[in-house]
C-alpha cells in the first residue's frame, strides 16, 4: 500500500515537472507565421518551397537556457545581438571615434568592418548548414540562404525575375529586403542616413552565395529605406563585372551613387602597400650597396695615391681619409644585409670595424685588440651608428699610431655597455696600456683634426667626453 502510494506520488511529481517544462518550451518555441519565407520567381517556386522544410526543421530546434546562458539550435550555440547596435549605433560610434578624419571616412572604415564580418559569417554558416543538412548542389545550398536568413532575423528576401543566379562569371542577382533590420534600425531610431545602410545584409548573402557556388561574390545596395527610398534594393555578382550592372542601373536611378564593397578589401590594400614597401626597401638596399661600392672605388683611389706618395706625413693623411671613408662604407654594407633600414646589428659593425681599423694599422700584429659589447638592444640607429663609428675609428686609429711607439707590445680595450642614467643609454670606452698622450691638450678644443672630429661628433649625440691619460690612455664617451 505503501509502495502505490510512493509511485503515484513520484508519478504526479514527473507529470507536474512535464508541464512546467511544456509550458517552457512553449513560451521558448519558434513563433512562426505560415506565410512564405522567400519571395521569388515563378521558375525557382519549387525550389524555395523545398528549401523552406529544410530550413524550418533545422529552427524547430531551438532550445533556450538563460540557467546556462546558452541559446542552441539543431546543436549549435547561437547568440542574440541587439540589431541597432550592428547598425545605426555601430556607424554613430564611428563617426564619433573618428571625428578628426571627418564622418565620411569614419562610414567608410565602419562599413568595410561590417562588410567583413558579415562576408566571413555568411561564408561559415552556409558551409556549417550545408554539412549539417547535408546540402550537396549548389541549387539546395544557394536556396536554403534566404530562407536561413529569415529565420535568423537578418531580412525577408524579394528576388526579383531579372535574376540569373548561374555558377559562373555571368552570375546575377537583383533582390529586395523589405525588413532589413539594419534599415528598420535607423527607421526606429528616427534617422535618416545620407548612403545605403545595409552593410551587413550585403556582406552575409554575398557570403552564402559565394560558398553556395564557389565563385568570388559581392553585393551592392542600390537603394535603401534609410535614406528614404522606397526599396532597400541589392545588385550581386562577381566583382569583376559587378560594376557593369551597377552602369546599367544608374542609366535607370540619376541618383545612383554607392560603392562596390570587395571581400578583405582592406587586406587587399594592405598587401599591396606592403608589396610597394617591399620594392622600395629593395631600392633603398641597392642604394646602399652602390654608395657602399662607390665609397669602396674612393678609398681604392686614394690607396692607390697614398701608395705614390713618399713623404710618410702627407701618406698617414691619405690613410686617415681612407679608414674614415672606410667607416662609412661599412655602415651602408650592413644596411645592405640588414632587415631594418634605418637600424644595424651594433656588434656585427663594430666588429668588422674594429676587424678593418686593426688589420690597417696593426702591421707587427703586436697589439692586443679586445672587443666587448654588452647592450640590452642589439640594434643601433644610424644617426648614431655613424658618428660612434668614425668615433670609435679616430681613438682606435690614434691609439695604434701613437700609444705603441718602437713596435712595442700592447693591448687596445673598445667596450660598449648599456648604462642605467637619465641622461644617457650607452657608455664607450676605447682604453690603451700604451705611453698615453704627452703634453699639454685642450681636448675641448683641439688642434688635431682627429680630435676635433671625435669632439664634433660627440656634440652631435649630445655625448659627454671624459679623458684620463694615467697607465696609457682611455677616453670614456656617455651617448
């Protein structure tokens, strides 16, 4: 008696829980009208008919749970988005965003956004409800598009008879929407748009098609109820020839003035900025290899002059120039090589520059040259790697020359570290063991030309210059 009692009570307990979840399921279910869902031409009647029952099976679907935040149909997660805010609201936060570049460009960014992703969304949820529904031509695949359209809320599609939907270059589409919801948002918010509205509905269709038919596709608003038209009226067709129907179409509207939006167009212009930077680099690059040439043919000439010569005081002159000019052509060679034109791999240059300066003046290979290059960025700017390098060239030049005398054995540090310093980055030091310099020197104002370059270029990078001549020499120079 007890066990009845148990089942009748757990039984009226299941029946209350499936009418509550009836009850759900009816406030959650497709409210939908028996009034066709596409309007199109005689021929293809049939065709949307079939088309119709495939796409309302797929909605009956549709499962609400706010308890998970999901909204799902046929198995796959859908989100709702508030329609103005793709529309109307988007376009004015753009002109607002990009005031400064005036309102007609600020559409023009907005409306090649929206184009995109609506492209790129049509393209998907045509390729996903193909697979799903398992649509294999591309008649059923292109017919379920405006049917799946206007179920998901984007428009109602009118397809007017001129229409020639072929798979190829002869493509054409001419068609309404009657309630494009991009439209009835600037209708709702009371506005009146200057230029068709209908971004999305363009990009999307011309999506579904383009994966319906595999050919490039894009759509065109000729007119729009936004900006007070009657109709908010599309032209589709290849890209290519897209432009010839929009010709024939202003023949009939005087006031036709729209513009043709192209898939990823603003992808297309950034590869073709890109290619052109690409050609100008290669420019610049062999710009740098002929100064570097050119450079190369000076310092020949002038070697070959300074070979002629017999007085050894005019000679180290000749050799001074060469090894400056020198300087300068390794600069462009690694420009040549580099990736960065306006920046060189700060040890690769003073590297072969202190390679090149030793194996000029280190004739008895007696000196000892150490290099050290301690810096967090790798990369040095040419406004600073020139001077640093004729810098750098005049002290280690000066150094073979002079802190050596009689052939004797020494040792040359070049250092070049990062430093932590408000005023400064970088700290070099060109340091010598050798006799160190004799006399009295103004170093702020020099006599030596030599010296009066390193003073120069060290006021170009705003250098500070410290000289200590106890133990050889080293100058020490904070840029």
């Amino acid at each position: 008696m007890k066990s009845d009692k148990a089942k009748i009570s757990k039984l009226k307990a299941e029946i209350k829980s499936l009418r509550e979840e009836n009850k759900a399921l009816k406030k959650t279910s497709v409210n939908k009208d028996s009034k066709p869902k596409v309007k199109s031409p005689a021929p293809f009647a049939q065709i949307f008919k079939k088309a119709e029952e495939t796409v309302g099976n797929y909605f009956n679907g549709l499962k609400f749970s706010p308890s998970k935040g999901t909204i799902e149909i046929n198995e796959e997660r859908y989100v709702l988005v508030r329609a103005s805010a793709l529309s109307y609201d988007f376009l004015n936060s753009f002109i607002q965003l990009y005031g400064d570049r005036g309102e007609d460009e600020a559409i023009n960014i907005a409306k090649n956004i929206l184009f995109d992703i609506a492209h790129v969304i049509g393209l998907e949820d045509a390729r996903n409800f193909h697979k799903k529904m398992k649509l294999k031509d591309p008649i059923s695949k292109l017919s379920a598009g405006p049917i799946h359209f206007a179920y998901s809320g984007w428009a109602f599609v009118d397809i007017l008879p001129e229409s020639k939907p072929s798979p190829d270059e002869n493509y054409y589409l001419k068609y309404k929407h009657p309630f494009s919801f991009e439209a009835d948002s600037w209708l709702r918010a009371g506005k009146k748009s200057k230029v068709p509205v209908c971004i999305m509905n363009s990009g999307y269709s011309s999506g579904w098609c383009e994966e319906s038919f595999g050919i490039p596709l894009t759509a065109v608003e000729i007119s729009c109820r936004a900006k007070g038209d009657k109709h908010c009226m599309f032209i589709m067709a290849p890209p290519n020839k897209i432009g010839q129907y929009l010709k024939l179409d202003k023949k009939k509207h005087a006031d036709l003035s729209v513009t043709i939006p192209s898939f990823l167009e603003r992808k297309n212009i950034e590869e073709k900025i890109k290619a052109s930077l690409t050609e100008k680099e290669v420019l610049v690059k062999e710009v740098h290899h002929r100064v570097k040439n050119n450079l190369q043919i000076v310092s020949s000439l002038l070697s070959l002059q300074a070979d002629s010569i017999n007085d050894k005081q005019a000679r180290d002159k000749y050799l001074e120039s060469i090894s400056r000019i020198k300087t300068m052509a390794i600069i462009h060679e690694q420009l040549y090589r580099a990736k960065n034109l306006s920046k060189i791999n700060a040890e690769e240059y003073f590297s072969e520059l202190v390679r090149f300066i030793s194996e000029t003046y280190n004739v008895n290979k007696k000196v000892r040259v150490n290099l050290k290059i301690k810096v967090k960025d790798k990369l040095i700017d040419i406004d600073t790697a020139i001077p640093c390098g004729i810098i750098i060239n005049e002290l280690l030049s000066n150094a073979f020359k002079y802190a050596f005398p009689d052939n004797r054995a020494g040792e040359i540090n070049v250092e070049l570290r990062s430093v932590v310093n408000p005023n400064h980055k970088c700290r070099l030091i060109v340091s010598d063991n050798g006799v160190g310099i004799k006399g009295k020197i103004n170093f702020k104002n020099p006599e030596t030309l030599g010296l009066q370059l390193i003073n120069s270029l060290a006021e170009q990078l705003d250098a500070k210059l410290d000289v200590k001549r106890d133990k050889g020499t080293c100058f020490t120079i904070f840029f």
